[in-house]
C-alpha cells in the first residue's frame, strides 16, 4: 500500500507541492556540499596558513572531477529511475539504480587507486608550487581515500531523490557537513594534525553520508533491489550515463570556473 500511495502522490499531486518537496531539500543539500570546502578553508587559514589553503586548491580541481563522474552516474540513474517509473517498470527502474551501484563502486575504486598512484604527478599539474607540494600531498593523500565514499554516497543520493525521499537525501548530507565542521576545529586545533586533520574531517563526514545513503537502499519507498539487477548490462549503463552527460558537464563547468587560484 506503502508503494501504491508513494507512486500515486509521484503522478497525481499537485505540481508546486512536488516542487516544494524535492527542491527544497536539493537546495539545501547544494548549500551544505559547498561547506566542506568553505569550512576547511576557514579552519586551515587560521590553524595552518595559507600554505595549507593553496594545499586544498590544488586538490579542489581532482575533487571535481570525482564530483563529475558521481554524478554522471548518479544524475542519470535518477532520471532513468523517474522515465522507468513513470512507464510503469519498476523492473528496469530496478535494473537501472542496481548498474548505477555497480558503475559508482567501479568508478570510487577507479579514482583510489589512480589517486593514490598519480597524486604527485596531479598536484604539480593542477598547479602545486615548491612550498605548497608538502602540503598538497599531505591533504590529498587523504582525501584519496575518501573517493569511494563520496562517488557513491553522492550518486545514491541523487537516486534517493528520485526514488521519492528527497529529506533523507539531504539528512545525510547535513549530518556529513556538521561531522566536518565539528571535527575540523578539534583535528587542526586540538589535535595539532594541520591539512591532514582537515582531510580526515572531509573523509569521515563523507563516510556518514554514505553509509546513510547505502542503508537507505535496504529499506526505500519504492524499489527492491536484488543481486539480478546489480548484473551489468552495457546498454543499461550506457543509456544512465547518457542521461547524466549534462550534469556531468554542468559539474566541470560550474566548478571550474568559480575555482580559486593557487598560491
């Protein structure tokens, strides 16, 4: 009856109410992703210096990229998840958010490994200097490891939305943002860890968000996902990422554009 009413308040209710639903908590969601990297610039300005600011500039652009693949993914999934259930095949609904998980595991795994293996290399294209290096690796050594978090906790939240529980989606990025603004202070400060306890807040405020949005998935409104639907299939993942290319591109353009310089 759960399913029913969930799918019948998707198709019936009234336009401004479902935009009030689902785009406010995707605003406040917005807002409260950009905070990580706003609070740890405010943080490591006071508690390391502007050395450790240029550190996180010159990680911020690879953050983009891995954000841009997240939501090539994740963006598609949820568009593909919206067309399906609007056909009514919940099946292929089913089968598109299970490949969607496949490709976001492939994808943070992908970047871990390519980080860990080419930060220095990244660091010096993306503009690290002398002084900076240290700490840029110091940062992104770190924040590497987060990868696989974000890639999937951004891309299931972006399911999550479609899926009809657009609040939960932004709770867990809100618990994921305060983790970070709490543990930041008490990692630089405190701790005396400098751009590496700023890293270390980033990663576990990420590690919330995703176990929020994976546990999500054991109980959600609408689909069942089964080890069937977790199969890939080249034509299923193809056409989801088809449908993610905008927000993929908007991701690049929008980021790297309000990007700031190094020092």
């Amino acid at each position: 009856m759960e399913n029913g009413m969930e799918t019948n308040l998707l198709g019936t209710a009234p336009i401004g109410k479902l935009m009030m639903k689902y785009a406010v908590p995707s605003v406040i969601s917005l807002l409260v992703n950009a905070l990580y990297n706003i609070v740890d610039q405010i943080f490591i300005g006071q508690g390391v210096g502007y050395l450790g600011n240029a550190a996180t500039n010159v990680i911020f652009p690879l953050t983009v990229i891995v954000l841009a693949f997240s939501l090539l993914v994740g963006d598609g999934a949820a568009a593909y998840l919206s067309l399906k259930l609007g056909e009514g095949r919940r099946d292929e609904a089913q089968r598109g958010v299970g490949n969607a998980v496949v490709l976001l595991v492939f994808f943070g795994i992908l970047f871990l490994v390519l980080g860990l293996l080419f930060l220095k290399p990244l660091a010096d294209l993306f503009g690290a200097t002398e002084n900076s290096l240290p700490y840029a690796l110091d940062y992104g050594g770190i924040i590497v490891l987060g990868f696989p978090f974000v890639v999937i906790g951004t891309g299931l939240n972006s399911c999550i939305r479609a899926e009809g529980s657009p609040k939960v989606a932004m709770l867990s990025m809100i618990a994921g943002a305060a983790v970070n603004t709490v543990l930041d202070p008490v990692f630089i400060f405190v701790c005396g860890w400098g751009v590496e306890g700023a890293a270390l807040a980033t990663i576990l405020g990420q590690i919330l968000t995703f176990f929020v949005s994976t546990l999500y998935l054991r109980r959600p409104k609408l689909l069942r996902i089964s080890r069937r639907d977790l199969k890939l299939s080249a034509r299923t993942a193809r056409t989801v990422m088809g449908y993610g290319v905008s927000s993929f591109i908007t991701q690049l353009a929008i980021r790297y554009r309000s990007s700031p310089p190094t020092t």
